[in-house]
C-alpha cells in the first residue's frame, strides 16, 4: 500500500502542550536565536561531522541500543521529531551507547528501521555517543583540574554507605580532598586498564550534604574492561549515563533535551555540568534545556526493556517482532501501521502527570488509520458449506464489491458466484436464538453484493455436527439490479465460491496480557499472559488475495483489519495476521 512510504506530516491544526509552551517562550525570547553550527569546538575532534544547516530548535531520539523500540518509544519519537518539524528545526537520532556490555549492532540495525517505518527523517543527524568519548575524557580531567571531580578509592559497598539516606546527610569519602595531581594520575591509570573493574570510580564533588541525593558527588567514570559494540577494547573507562548524556546533548546544540519524569531529579546535575564545562570554555552558551515529560502506560502490555528482553529469552514469544509483543518491530508485523502511531502520539498527547492510557485508545487509533488506507475483501475465518439448491451445477457468474466504501475511485473487484459457498458457521442457527435474522431454516438473508437467499434446512455428521447449510436463491433480487430491493431481509452475510477460494493461514491476534495492569501487586508478571493472544486458523479467502504482497492490508468484512505477512507470504501463498478487530471485544 502506498500509505507505508509516506512521509509523516506535521499535524495541520497542532495541539499545544506544555512542551511547545516552553519553545514558544523560548522563540520569543531569542533564546537560541544566536545558535548555530560551527561555534568553538571543544579540545576533541568531536565536531568533525558538524551538519551544516542551522537549525533553531533541536531535539533528539536518544535510545541505548540495548533492546528493540516499543510502543513507549513511538511516543518519544514522534514528539520530538514531531517538534523538530513543527518548529523548522532538527531531531538528532542519536545512540546512547554508553555501556558496552548491553548494546549490540543488531540493536542499532533494528531501531533506525523502526524510527523510518514511524516515517521520520533526522537527514545528516544520526550520532553516537562513543563518538564522544574522547571529549567527555577530556571533559573529566577539566573537572579535576578546576577541583570539581576526583577519583574515589572506596568500596562500591562503602560509597553506599556513606551516601546518607534522605534525612541524613552523607560523609565524605576520606579521597574527597586528594590533590589534583593525584587523581588525574589515578584517572589515566583507570584508562590504560591498570587498575580492576570496582576498585575506583571518579566522582563529581558537588555536595556530600545536599537534599538530592543524584549531587551527592555522584560518580561519573567507571572501570569496565568490557569490549564495545563500536570503539572495540579503545577504552577501559566509560561515561556513566547522567554524566554522558547532558554532554553529548551540548556537543549536539541540543536545544530542548526531552526526557521521561524519572530523570526529574537528575535535572540539577545536568545543569551543574554543563555550567562547569561552560566555565572552563569547553561548551559555549546557551545550554540545552532539559524538559520532563510522563512516559506512556499501556495497559495490557509491559513497555520495558528488561520485561521484553526476558519474554523473547524465555521464547514466550517467537523473536523480537512476534505480532504480539508491544515492540514496533512486533506491531508492524502484527499490521498496525505507522499513521496509526503517529495519531496515537497526538491523541494522547504530553503532560507531567502520569497516568495510564488504555489499550483500546491504541487500538481505536489503529482501526481509525486503516478504516482509511485498508481496502475491503472477504474472507470466511470458520467456514461452513452454503449450497444453492436451485443453482445450476457449474454456473458461474460475476458479482462486483466495491474496493472501499468510502472511496468509490477506489473501484469495484468482481468476486465470482456458483452453486457452493463457504460462510461463516455463526451465520447459520438450526434454531435461532432470540433477535437472530441470518440463516436458519425458513429465514432469508441477502448474500452481500449477491442474491438474497432462503434457508431450507442442513446436514450434519454422525456427530450431529453441521456440514452443510442448504438454501435457494431468488433471481431477480441481484445486487445493484431494479429488483435489489423486491424482496427485504435483515440479515447480510458474506460468502465466498468454494471452487475459487483459496484456503490459507490466517492468525488471529490478540492482546498479549489478559489483565490491564500485568505483574501488579508483585505477581509475576508472566502468569497475566493470555494464552489466547495468538490462535491460527484456516480461512477461505476470496481469489482476488491470492496475490497479496506482504505488509498489503485489508479489511476483511465483517471480521477486522488483516495483514500479509512480513516474513512468511510467498509468492501467490499469503498468510494473514490480524491487526485488530473491527469492534472492541474487550469492553467491561
Ligand atoms: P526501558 O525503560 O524500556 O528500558 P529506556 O527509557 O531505558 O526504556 P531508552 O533507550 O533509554 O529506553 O529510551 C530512549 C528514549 O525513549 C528516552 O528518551 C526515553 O525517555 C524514551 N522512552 C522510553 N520509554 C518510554 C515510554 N514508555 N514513554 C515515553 N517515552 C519513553
Ligand atoms: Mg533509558
């Protein structure tokens, strides 16, 4: 479908949030008006790859390579590249990739795949923080130079122990006072790998007493003799997180440097660095901007890395993008699409609260976008026999559906009608329950696009099982011909000719937890799974599907909206997934 390769488009009527409040403030102010590329470089290389355009605000998409993007992640990137193109600005994708013992390549290879499917752009901007290393080495022996960093030899155990708690104030460590001279020799000892992983850290020196914890010189370089995804065994010593980010941030000219609530109260820390490396002439004024924002909740899935990591490990599902699983690489799989995401994001849009946004919305969000870009064709998920009695036995003729309701230019296809169908089990009762108006001995339904029918009866198995549902049609009552409407019914079913369908693999999809909240009051969380989340079927589909390409979608009358398979549609032989009913079956 052509909707996959479109790019995204800023919103034409955009909802303003506390976030674009700041940025409007921050336009007017001329705040970053002055910024720009190629302002002094820092004593590293690290500006080599400056783009050139001078983009007034920047954000940017900052993900550790250490898993695969989930739904939580779409909210992130369409918020800051939708601000970077709201604002004429840039978002920087940039690899926080500042713990070598997590991250992998096939990571990267499956994040920037799935920020393009989302449809975003970051042009020239794509980044890595080992890129940095050498400038935040540099940066740390500044800060040990002008007496605001040292190399602390205590125990991991004895630096927990002297941080104090949040009435008590810590104690400092008795390295806080070592001269200079001394801690940058341990420090580049640290570096040339003299020294065992655990046995020194380097520690900001801010202040043992403060109400934050996070300034209670916090370390900022650790040992790790662990190879790294890029700068292989280069290094012995890395960046910790919160020292690394605020850097590569200023490096970039970040702007505005969106993160989730739980960074909140390492705000201070953030701003306290990128002061001091100010100061001592290494980064130029303005400094980017840190801005808080609430993660997303979904119910009915678990958005964290760690949680996906283990359902992967542990094969409860079948690899990183099993239609299941909350991951984008899963949802694409699974037919959700890109603009299903993309007005996702805008309808749930940004706070500082958090709060928990039911899965339904997602998938409303989802039906909503391919209500729109899927066309419509017939398949019979659990199909039975259908024989027109009074049909001519090797008859056929020609019946038109349209392609897509809305969309007449979209056309008609002909599905092709004979003397034995396949329809739905449900859609036959020998005895109709209460308010039933399809097929049951007596009654007429029309078969849509069709002839209405009369039902005479059925066969069944040994078993008492139901085989076949007899019926005898009314000629003249054809679908777009005068005597359509001669005859009424209340009921519509759809059909396929069993001579010309094609019978194939369709999986049925569902959430994989059964409870909103999965794992809640420390319950493991795999016992919520829903065991019923993927159950595969085989379903007689009309001919036209026969030649569906994989990712084509479509909405299967009746049923909801379907997906050829990524992986596993062959030439000539789809196989489909369900990507969301067409109503809510999960409503209390
Ligand atoms: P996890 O908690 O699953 O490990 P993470 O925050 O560690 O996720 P990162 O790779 O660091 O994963 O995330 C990249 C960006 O995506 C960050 O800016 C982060 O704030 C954002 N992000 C992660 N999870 C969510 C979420 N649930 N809602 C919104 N943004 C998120
Ligand atoms: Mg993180």
């Amino acid at each position: 479908m052509s909707e996959k390769n479109k790019p995204a488009a800023a919103s034409a009527t955009p909802i303003s949030n506390f976030i674009r409040n700041i940025i409007d403030g921050d336009v007017a102010s001329g705040k970053f008006a002055t910024r720009g590329w190629g302002g002094k470089p820092g004593p590293a290389k690290t500006h080599a790859n400056t783009p050139p355009d001078p983009a007034k605000i920047r954000t940017r998409f900052p993900p550790e390579p250490n898993g695969y993007l989930h739904i939580g992640h779409a909210k992130s990137i369409c918020l800051n590249f939708g601000l970077a193109q709201a604002y004429d600005g840039a978002c920087h994708m940039r690899f926080d990739d500042t713990n070598p013992e997590k991250e992998e390549q096939e990571y990267v290879d499956s994040i920037i795949h799935a920020v393009q499917w989302l449809g975003f752009d970051w042009r020239e901007n794509i980044y890595f923080a080992s890129d940095y290393f050498d400038f935040m080495y540099e940066a740390a022996q500044h800060l040990i130079k002008a007496g605001h960093a040292y190399v602390d030899e205590q125990s991991a155990e004895q630096m927990r122990n002297n941080r104090g708690t949040l009435t008590e104030p810590g104690t400092a460590s008795p390295w806080r006072e070592r001269p200079a001279e001394e801690s940058l020799q341990r420090f580049s000892e640290m570096r040339e790998g003299k020294h065992d992983e655990g046995t020194m850290v380097l520690r900001a020196k801010i202040d043992m007493a403060s109400p934050n914890i996070n300034l209670r010189d916090p370390a900022v370089y650790r040992i790790r003799k662990a190879e790294h995804h890029r700068t292989r065994d280069k290094w012995s010593v890395y960046p910790m997180y919160t020292y690394a980010h605020p850097i590569e941030d200023a490096l970039e000219r970040i702007t505005h440097s969106i993160c989730t609530l739980e960074f909140e109260d390492q705000r201070p820390f953030y701003d306290w660095l990128l002061l001091r490396l100010a100061e001592g002439g290494l980064l130029e004024k303005p400094l980017p901007q840190q801005i808080e924002f609430a993660r997303l909740n979904l119910t009915y899935a678990v958005l964290s890395k760690r949680k996906l990591i283990q359902l992967v490990n542990e094969k409860h599902v079948e690899g990183w993008d099993d239609p299941r699983l909350p991951t984008l690489a899963g949802a694409r799989r699974r037919g959700y699409t890109a603009g299903g995401f993309r007005l996702f994001a805008e309808r749930i849009g940004v706070s500082k609260a958090d709060s928990w946004i039911d899965y339904s919305v997602l998938e409303d969000c989802m039906r909503e976008h391919l209500n729109d870009v899927a066309e419509r064709r017939i398949a019979v998920l659990d199909p039975v026999k259908l024989i027109i009695d009074n049909y001519p036995e090797g008859q056929q003729e020609d019946c038109f559906a349209p392609n897509h309701p809305q969309k007449p230019d979209l056309g008609k296809r002909t599905v092709p009608l004979t003397r034995e169908l396949w329809i739905e089990r449900d859609d036959f009762m020998e005895t109709p329950s209460k308010g039933y108006f399809r097929l049951f001995p007596g009654n007429s339904v029309r078969l849509r696009y069709g002839y209405v029918v009369k039902c005479i009866g059925c066969q069944k198995d040994d078993k008492g099982r139901v085989i076949a549902v007899h019926c005898e049609y009314i000629p003249d009552t054809k679908s777009g011909t005068p005597g359509a409407d001669s005859v009424k019914v209340k009921g519509n079913i759809h059909w396929v000719s069993a001579a010309h369908a094609i019978a194939t693999e369709v999986r049925l999809y569902d959430r994989l937890f059964k409870t909103p909240h999965p794992g809640a009051g420390d319950k493991d969380f795999l016992l919520d799974l829903n065991p019923d989340a993927k159950k595969i079927i085989t379903a007689q589909l009309e001919p036209a599907l026969k030649d569906a390409q994989p990712e084509d979608r479509f909405q299967f009358e009746r049923h909801g909206y379907f997906v050829a398979d990524l992986r596993d549609t062959q030439p000539g032989a789809p196989v489909f997934n369900r990507a969301v009913t067409l109503r809510d079956s999960w409503k209390a």
